[in-house]
C-alpha cells in the first residue's frame, strides 16, 4: 500500500504521454479512425486491422463493464436487486441506445449533466480531503490478510502498475471519434482532449492522496472509492451525492463507446473491411448498424456473464493497449517520414514528438504485455484468441469484397454501352386493367414484349377460354401459354425464361397495393414466391410493379326537390 502514490504517478505520467500524443493524432488524422488511421497509413494493412480489432473489442468491453458496474453499484445500495441483475443491465444498455438513436450530440447533451456532478463531487471529496487533520469517520478494520503479503518485487510493482492503467481506458475514444465533434473539429477535439487528461490525472492523484492520508485499505464490501468519501466528507448527504453520482457515471460511461466505435465502423466499412452497411447513416447523421451491432454484443457478454462486472474487468484493458502500442509506434514512422518542413528543411519539434512516441510505445508494449500476462488465467485467453479472430474476419470481408470488385471490373474504365435487344416478360391471370397497366408500362421499357399465362394441361377449356378473351381484346402483345401441372406456379414461367434468346430479359411482376393494410390477408402472395424464384433460378431483372387501387368515391345521392 506504500507503493499507491508513486504507482499513480507513474500512471499519471503515462496519461500525460497519452494525452499529448494523441492531441497530435487529432491533428494529423482528422478523419478519425485514431489508432486505426495511424496504423493504416504508417504501418500497412495488417498492424491497421489489430488496431482495429483491438478498438472494437475494448468498445464492446466498456459497455458491457460499464453497464455491470452501475448495475453492481446500486445492487449494493440495495441487495433485494440482485437477483434482477442481468436484467437491469438490459434495461439500462436499452435505455442508453435509444438515446444514441436520436444523435450523439442529443445523447452528449443528456448526458453532460450527471457527468459534471460526478466530476464536481470527486473534485470536492479531494479538495475537502486534504484540508482535514484526519478522516471525517473512522476507517473500518481491514480483514488480516498476511496469508497473502509477499515481498515487493518489481513483477509485483508492474502488475500493479497494468492493473492501475486500466484507468486510462477512453484516453483514444477522441481520437476515433474526430468527425463527431462540430467545426472546428481538430481544435475542439484537441481541447477535449486536453481537458480529459487533465481532469483524469487530477482526480486519479488526488485519490491515491486521500488513501495514503487516510491509510485506507481494502475491506469486503465496500469499495475503496466509498472509504475515501467516507472519510473526506462523513456519512452524511454529501456522502449518498457522491455514490449515486458514482452509479449514474458508470452505468453512462458506455456512452463513449456509442460515440467512437460507429465512427471506427464507418472507416472500415469505407475500406471494405467490415460489410458496408455499417457506413450508411440515417436522417439523424446516426450509424444505426453500428450502434445495434456494439449494443448487441454487449448484450451476449452481460447475459453471458451473468451481469457479473469482476468475470468481465479481467478482459477490459488488453485490447486497449496493444492499439494505445500500434498508435504510438505508428506516429514514430509518422515523424519519421514528415520531419521535413515545407521548405526543404527540418520541420521544428519533430525532435521530441518523436521522443515522446517513442516513449508513449515502450511504456504501453510493456504494460499490454504485463497486463496480458497477469490476466491471462482470468479469462485474458479469450481477448487473445478474439483479436486475432477478429483480423481474420475483417480479412475475410476484405477478400470478398476484392473478388466482387474484380468481377465487377471496380477501378477500369469499361467499354461505352451498345444498345442490345432486350425481352420483357409479364406473367399474367385474368384480362382487367391491371394487365392493360402492367403491358403499358413493359411496352415502354424492352424491344420485345411477351405476356405469359400459366395453365393446365388437363384443363383446355381454361386455355382456350383466355386465348379467345386475349383476341378479343387484341393488346398487339404476343401471348406464350405455359404448361403447369404440378410445378405450381414459379417453375413453367422459371423453364421460359431460361429457355428464351435474348440475354438481357425483364420480368415484370403486376401486384396489387390494397387500399387498407388488412386486405393483405387477402392477397395470394404469388407475386413474391415468384420473384424469389426467378431471382434464384436466372439471370434476369426482377421488377414487382404494385398498383395502387384507388379509393372508391361513393356516387352522389340525389335529393328530393
């Protein structure tokens, strides 16, 4: 316990080699993506997707641990909740993915006040801690415990020193999240930024001063956090103020990952190494795919955890810090290659950037080794056996994607296009006005039109009954009459279709659109059994033309004069 100070400090001089390292990946990589765009641009493909795997499992992580622990926290203020505790944690992961539905500047919005009392209190706990003599209340006995002392050696000192770095997990979330901020984005990221790490290092400091002032130690329980309070501020108001603070903070704390991981979606979706959809945004400039995607698996790991946040804090900081390596071993080759200014000469500063990447990369090489190492046992195997997954998944993606540009001819300039004679087939039922619109519209579109009528050949009263119909009406549109029998409907037209000359070959598929919703119930749904054949089983274009009955207007009633 001697060591809590000087460890802070260490930790504390990290985050500042943190925080000034990535106010420069904000400027230099203002697209986003952070450890992700370093690692792409400098570093190749390859290191850029475990930097990017490693972001998206910390995202998922800090959900999950987010949520389990404002969850843990008010089950310990009341206990008759435990036994709902998986399903509080879906209830408060639902409510916070709603509000991300509505737009990251409208969840910001709702959530900057809970964080400024959280701030407010941890702030006041430290400065009313060390303005006193001596704790507001007495400490409570820690259990004996010598079973377990040991001497202090410097493994010891490193796992404590990796434990205590996962406090710096959040430090990249602004830098993966550039383009959420409003213009100017660098400068503002930059400040928010600044203001994180300093606002962290102080209330991480400050703490470590109150246990040592305070000789707080561990007791089952009660978290450290509480005894500090306790004994800063009493068991007073102020004391319930900074708890319920506590809980509200962690249980929003998944906000960040709502913020970061569909910007870091988004890039590698533009990249083509995660399916595109994830870079589509709605009306609200909000990527809905993935934020369902991050609030889905979370989801999986709290049930599969049971709710319980100390089976998922072992798995928290591993990711994290192989991407705070890659991010900083990539701005050292950034540096590298631009220390040039534009003038030909030495670009000013680049000298101890420089330095202070490359020591921002050691310090965070070793702690994701130490923190790997001592986590291994607690369920650390599972990041390492996701991270590489995960690279292989996006490789995969990224192999497909390849091999549909390729067919696709993406990045050739193709031949000009060649008019060609192209067929447009209608399958048909009864002559009404639907089949006179559907051939109206077909008559617009191909060279050749052909209206198809399935029939049975058991039945040549039905046949001959619509070809004599068909001539009365004479629509000058060739008419193909089709066996069906027991292939039912899809199967004749299908046969037809693939049996024709022209390669290029339309089927237009006539549907009614009932006036109410209800009358829906009433339609036969051939038109979709059918186009799903026809798309299966041939090469041709599909198009299900719905019309629209009109409403009926009731004719006017005369009245008596």
């Amino acid at each position: 316990m001697g060591f809590t100070l000087p460890v802070t400090l260490a930790i504390a001089a990290l985050l500042a080699v943190l925080t000034f390292s990535y106010r420069q990946v904000i400027a230099a990589f203002s697209e986003g993506g952070g450890a992700y765009g370093v690692a792409r641009r400098h570093l190749g493909r390859r290191a850029s997707l475990v930097a990017a795997a490693s972001l998206i499992i910390d995202y998922v992580l800090n959900v999950a641990v987010s949520v389990a622990a404002g969850t843990a926290a008010l089950t310990s203020a009341f206990p008759e909740l435990l036994p709902y505790t998986v399903w509080i944690c879906l209830a408060v992961l639902a409510v916070i993915t709603a509000v991300n539905h509505r737009g990251i500047a409208h969840s910001a919005r709702l959530f900057v006040a809970p964080t400024a009392v959280y701030v407010g209190a941890i702030l006041a706990v430290v400065a009313v801690g060390l303005l006193r003599d001596g704790p507001a209340t007495a400490a409570p006995e820690a259990a004996a415990q010598a079973q377990d002392l040991r001497t202090v050696g410097v493994l010891l000192l490193l796992k404590a020193f990796a434990n205590g770095c996962a406090a710096l997990t959040g430090v990249e979330a602004i830098a993966n999240a550039v383009p959420s901020f409003r213009r100017p984005r660098v400068r503002r990221a930059q400040r928010a930024e600044i203001a994180l790490g300093g606002l962290l290092a102080v209330m991480l400091i400050g703490i470590a001063l109150l246990i040592e002032r305070f000789s707080i130690r561990p007791v089952p329980g009660a978290t450290v956090l509480s005894q500090v309070t306790e004994a800063a501020v009493g068991h007073g108001a102020a004391f319930y103020v900074v708890q319920f603070a506590t809980v509200v903070l962690l249980a929003l704390a998944a906000n960040t990952s709502f913020g970061g991981l569909p910007v870091l979606a988004r890039l590698l979706a533009r990249d083509n190494n995660l399916p595109h959809l994830f870079a589509l945004r709605t009306e609200r400039q909000v990527h809905r795919y993935g934020i369902g995607f991050l609030a889905g698996t979370a989801a999986a790991l709290l049930v599969a955890a049971h709710g319980d946040m100390n089976a998922l804090v072992p798995l928290f900081a591993i990711g994290v810090f192989v991407g705070f390596t890659l991010s900083q071993a990539g701005m050292v080759r950034h540096w590298l290659t631009t220390r040039s200014g534009p003038d030909g000469g030495r670009a000013r500063g680049w000298r101890w950037r420089l330095a202070l990447n490359g020591a921002g990369a050691v310090l965070t090489g070793a702690a994701a080794v130490v923190v790997a190492a001592t986590k291994f046992t607690q369920g650390g195997w599972l990041i390492l056996v996701a991270l590489p997954a995960t690279v292989l998944l996006m490789e995969w993606v990224h192999r497909s994607y390849g091999r549909i540009g390729e067919r696709l001819g993406l990045g050739r300039v193709p031949a000009p296009p060649r008019p060609r004679r192209s067929l447009v087939v209608v399958p048909v039922g009864e002559v009404s006005s639907l089949t006179r619109q559907a051939l109206s519209a077909a008559l617009s579109l191909g060279d050749r039109v052909v209206a198809v009528r399935v029939v049975d050949p058991g039945d040549e009263a039905e046949g001959d009954g619509f070809v004599e119909a068909w001539e009365r009406w004479a629509p000058g549109v060739e008419l193909a009459l089709v066996g069906g029998g027991r292939r039912g409907l899809a199967g004749p037209i299908v046969e037809y279709v693939r049996g024709v000359r022209e390669r290029h070959v339309f089927v237009l598929i006539p549907e009614v659109e009932p006036e109410h919703v209800w009358q829906r119930v009433l339609q036969n749904q051939r038109g979709a059994v059918l186009a799903h054949a026809l798309r299966r089983d041939t090469d041709s274009v599909v198009c299900r033309l719905r019309f629209r009955i009109a409403p009926q207007v009731a004719a006017p009633v005369p009245s008596a004069s």
